[in-house]
C-alpha cells in the first residue's frame, strides 16, 4: 500500500522539477537577447556623440581667430563679450536674468531671441536645456558667450516637438544681463508690488475728487 502511494508522489515530483527545468532554460535567450540590446544601443550611442563631437571640432577649426574653450561636461564656447571686472557667477538658488538665440550648426535660426523673449532662471531649481543649465553658471553679469552644445547636452534623442530635431547638436548665444540671491529678488518684488498698489490707490483717490 505504501509502495503505490510512493509511486505516483515520485513522478508527480519528477514532473515538477522537469518542468521547472524547462522554464528556466527557455529564459535565458531573453537574457542574452537584451544584453546584446543594450551593447548594440551603448555602440550606437558612442558612434553618435564622435560624430557630433566631430561637426563641432570641425566649427571650431573654421574659426581659428576665436578662442574657444572645452567644458568639462562635454560642450564648447567662446566669448563675444568677456567681463574682466566682476568674478562673482552665478550659483544655485540665484535668480539669473538672460537672453538667448538658438541655431542649428550651420547658422540658421531655430529660436530667435524675440520668440525665447528674456528669461528669469531660478539656478539649479527650474527645468531647462542641459547645457544651459551648466553654462550659465560659467558666466559672469553682463558677458555673451557663445556654446555649441552635442545634443546629449541639448534636447537629446526626443528634440523639443518643436522645431529642434532628434538628436541635434546646437548653437546658442546667450547674453547674462545680471543675477542676484532669490531673498533679494523676492524682496524687490514685494517692493515694487507695495509701490504699484500705493500709486494706484492715488490714482483712484485724484479720479474721485471733486
């Protein structure tokens, strides 16, 4: 009685554990699959950058009467205007004030400084272009430098939806009119609130007058 018991527990194991078995050899062709996915993607994105890198390099060699400089995050600039004076840059927090002109590497116009119209940046705590973010903290007040950004540092494999392309390396010119501390600007603008509203309140008190 207990060798029939024994017998059909047995096989029902076997099963199982072959069955198991089966499960586990079947999954390792996706494993294998997506490393090759990823070494593929990893290949492609290398041969990417060196030929942006390249298109750049080849901008900056066109111009050899202009100094450029190599950032340590992976873009190039030059200065059209360099404050020798001040040394002060801004830093995280700082409410930064600018303008800035978008082209494509062949000089065209993809964003005009009318239509980005000027910028107020909260340094490191607003959500804008990479390499922007890391430039304007090179920049001193009043300077306009020049960036040629991979797209990597740009708007990378998406683009904007807009009018900049899938990965698209760009030309941007950026003027720094001034920065200062977020408490300082804050206090401005409650400054200036409180005047409007006493000049407006005058305002409505001469209109009433008799």
């Amino acid at each position: 009685m207990k060798l029939k018991l024994f017998i059909p527990i047995s096989l029902a194991l076997t099963l199982l554990f072959s069955s198991c078995k089966q499960d586990q050899e079947a999954r390792r062709p996706i494993s294998h699959s997506s490393g090759s996915f990823m070494k593929k993607s990893v290949d492609r994105n290398k041969k990417l950058v060196a030929s942006e890198e390249d298109q750049i390099k080849a901008i900056i060699k066109s111009k050899p009467t202009v100094e450029f400089f190599a950032s340590t995050k992976g873009y190039w600039y030059s200065y059209e205007f360099k404050n020798e004076l001040d040394t002060l840059t801004p830093k995280k927090g700082d409410i930064a004030f600018f303008d800035y002109e978008i082209k494509d590497l062949k000089g065209n116009i993809i964003y005009s400084q009318l239509e980005l119209r000027p910028q107020i940046y909260r340094v490191d705590k607003q959500d804008i272009m990479m390499g922007l973010r890391d430039g304007i903290k090179l920049m001193r007040k009043n300077e306009k430098v020049n960036f040629l950004f991979p797209s990597h540092m740009g708007y990378g494999y998406h683009g904007d939806d807009k009018k900049i392309g899938v990965n698209q390396p760009l030309f941007c010119t950026v003027t720094l009119h001034d920065f200062k501390p977020e408490a300082v600007y804050k206090a401005e603008m409650e400054g200036n609130t409180l005047i409007d509203a006493k000049a407006s309140k005058k305002t409505t008190t001469d209109t009433l007058e008799p």
